[in-house]
C-alpha cells in the first residue's frame, strides 16, 4: 500500500483541534455545542497545522516507507514538556521549530492544558486519551519547578527509577502500552548509560464510524501502487452524502466519527501526479482552503481495510527543521537540573492505526531521551543495533579467518 490514504491520517491528531471549534457543516439538527476556544487556544491550533504540516514533509522527505503514520500532536506535548526545561538559544530555537514563536510560555502552557480538557471530554461516543509522564533516574537534583509546571499543565506523572535496573526498559515500556491499550509495544529498546530523564507522551483513539460500512460490501479489489503495478487489498464501500471536495488536483471527503465531533478526512491525488509531488506542495493555506471548500454531495466511498505499525526516530528530522541546538554540545536545559548539562539524544515517535468497517483505532508514543554531557571527551558509546562488518582474525599477523555481515541477527536454541 502507498500513501495515498495515509497523508490526512497522519495529520489527523493534530487537525482534530481545528475541527473542535467548527461544527458549521454539520447537517444534523442536534449540533453539539461546545465553548470557544480563547485567542491563545486558536493559536495553538494554528501553530499545530503547520507544525503537522511541516513534520509530516519532513520525513516524508527522508523515509522511503510506502506507509507512513505519525501523531503531530503527540510530538509536539512531547517536546512541550521538554520545553519548560529549555534555556536561551535552545528554548528559541525549540520555541520556533514548534511554530510557538508568537505565544508566551505561560499561554503556552495554558492553551495545552485547556485544550487536553476540550479533547478529552469533546465526544462521548469516541474514546480520546491522552497520557504524559516524566521518567527520572534517581540520584540526580531535578529542579521542583520543572516537575510542578509540567505537572499543573500538562497532567504529567513523575516517576522516579532506577536506569540501571534489569526491569527499566520494561518499566517504561509496560506504562506505554497500558496507556495505548497495548498497540504500542517495546518503544523503548535501551536505556542509555547517560540517560537522565525520558519524557514521554501517549495518545489513544478509537471512533466508530457515524455511518459504518457493511461487511457484506467489502470485497477484494486491486491497489495500485503505480499506474502498472497493484496489490489486492480489502476494499470497503458505502454510498452516502458526504462533505466532499474535488478540483483537478485532488479529491477529498470527510468521514465522521460518533457524535462528528471527529473524522478522518481522506485526500486523494488525482492520477496525474504521485502523491509525494502533492504532499510537498501542500502549505497551511491549502488546508484551509480545502476545508472551507468542502460541502455535502451524494455518492460512494471504496475505502481500502488497513493495519499498521510505524516506528521511527525522528532526530535528523527535527534538526532540519531548526532544532539543532537541543542535540548537541550547545543544548541548555538548565531549567531542569544544574547538576549536570544535558542534550536530546532521541526523540522516538510510533504509532499504531487499524482502519475497518466499524471505524478507526490509532495511538502514539513520542519518547524525548535526555542524557548528561560526558565529562571525558573520549568516551564513546556504541550500539550495534543496524547493520554492520566483523572479522576474525589472529592478531599477530592480522590473518582474517572469518568476515561476516550481520543484517537479521537471530537466535535459536
């Protein structure tokens, strides 16, 4: 499968906020009715397109997957904590690379929290949750103020552990997959020597359709994954009216979940350009373009069924985007802890989605890893957790009595 569906179901968690303060196309005469979001609320959501936006381009760019999902929103309350540690250079740089720039910290924080409060109590009929929890290794001085602000605004847990500890990574791992109702297992592989606190955030979604498809339609239907070459697939069908958009360039509709209080909003490239070519010339004004342009029409929906996986660290990703300096040797996170100076080693992002005739489940997990500085500049850490070459040899004479490559490693009793 290729991305044709994935683009707008990627961006779902993010632009889910923009759906929460318009409900003008709904024609159902029992609108539900929510308040309006403050001016610092708006801006938020504004700044979360394009951050959605942007992120998505960006591994888009360097991930040669045929499927991608990622939760914007997820990644963006992951760094948000972070940010309330961040300093100088490294706070503006973190600040703008989360398209934050024109809000305070405290209206930061303060739009972040309320608007948890809006998503989690926006539908009846769809379960939403949200999970946030710092993890910090003991023996270290972590400033009360970074844990009370993420606390207050951002519900997070603090927990402190022992990295050391055989169970750690199992520890970690067991909090994310109770809070994804176990679609995201073994996140966390290691623990890193250095590591001083990992910063976690979790997402659950699970909607029925508003107006769900019937088995009996599904039937198996080729998907091209170019003009020459398909796959069979699963393909679902409904007929209906729905919020729909078409020009020359693309094909868009809008399916509601429970109370339409959620959907997914699915956008096809007509088939005179690949999908990758669309998706990097999308910007936020088309978005809201193509939201505003969208009105009821009549007709059938073929839909292909779908479950996935996607892991990825996202480190070069976001350093591209301006956030280079919270990497490496000019981090400043000493709003944290003084104790010692601390950088971003990773930031792991992996979400899960299931698409079937009753609806949609999907959750994510975005991990920051904080590490301390080595006080000795040769230490190294090396992980042989990709690919690599290895010899045997004798070392008098350097004789190679073996060469290998190591690709899959496996185990077998």
């Amino acid at each position: 499968m290729n991305r044709y569906l994935l683009l707008p179901i990627s961006l779902f968690m993010s632009f889910i906020l923009s759906c929460s303060s318009d409900y003008s196309a709904l024609n159902d005469t029992d609108k539900p009715t929510i308040r309006s979001l403050t001016p610092a609320e708006k801006e938020l959501v504004t700044t979360s397109q394009n951050f959605g936006l942007k992120l998505f381009q960006a591994i888009n760019q360097v991930d040669t997957s045929e499927n991608i999902f990622i939760s914007p929103l997820s990644v963006s309350m992951a760094l948000g904590m972070t940010l309330n540690g961040a300093n100088g250079q490294n706070y503006e740089d973190m600040k703008n690379t989360l398209e934050l720039n024109v809000l305070s910290e405290q209206q930061i924080n303060e739009a972040y929290k309320t608007l948890i409060n809006l998503l989690l109590n926006l539908d009846e009929k769809v379960i939403f949750e949200i999970a946030n929890s710092i993890w910090m290794r003991n023996g270290y001085a972590i400033l009360p103020s970074f844990i009370d602000v993420n606390k207050n605004y951002f519900y997070s847990e603090a927990k402190t552990l022992n990295f050391s500890s055989p169970d750690a990574v199992d520890i970690i791992n067991a909090w994310i997959s109770e809070k994804t109702h176990g679609k995201i297992e073994n996140m966390l592989d290691y623990i890193h020597p250095n590591a001083v606190m990992y910063l976690i955030n979790a997402i659950y979604f699970k909607g029925t359709w508003t107006y769900q498809f019937d088995q009996e339609n599904t039937v198996t239907a080729p998907f091209y994954t170019t003009t020459q070459i398909s796959n069979e697939c699963q393909m679902m069908k409904i007929t209906g009216n729905w919020l729909y958009y078409q020009d020359d360039e693309v094909q868009i509709v809008d399916l509601p979940y429970g109370d339409s209080l959620f959907s997914m909003t699915v956008l096809l490239p007509s088939a005179g350009q690949t999908v990758d070519d669309f998706i990097s010339q999308l910007s936020a004004t088309d978005w809201t373009d193509y939201f505003d342009a969208l009105d009821y029409a009549f007709g059938t929906i073929a839909m292909p069924k779908l479950k996935l996986n996607y892991k990825k660290t996202i480190n070069d990703v976001l350093i591209s985007l301006g956030m280079g300096s919270a990497f490496g040797s000019g981090a400043d996170f000493t709003r944290i802890t003084t104790e010692v100076e601390l950088y971003i080693n990773r930031v792991i992002h992996q979400s899960f989605l299931q698409v079937d005739e009753e609806g949609t489940e999907a959750a994510a997990a975005t991990i920051v890893e904080l590490v301390y500085k080595s006080i000795n500049s040769n230490e190294f850490y090396m992980s042989m957790d990709h690919p690599y070459l290895f010899v045997i040899r004798e070392r008098v004479n350097n004789t190679i009595l073996f060469i290998g490559k190591i690709s899959n490693p496996v185990w077998e009793n």
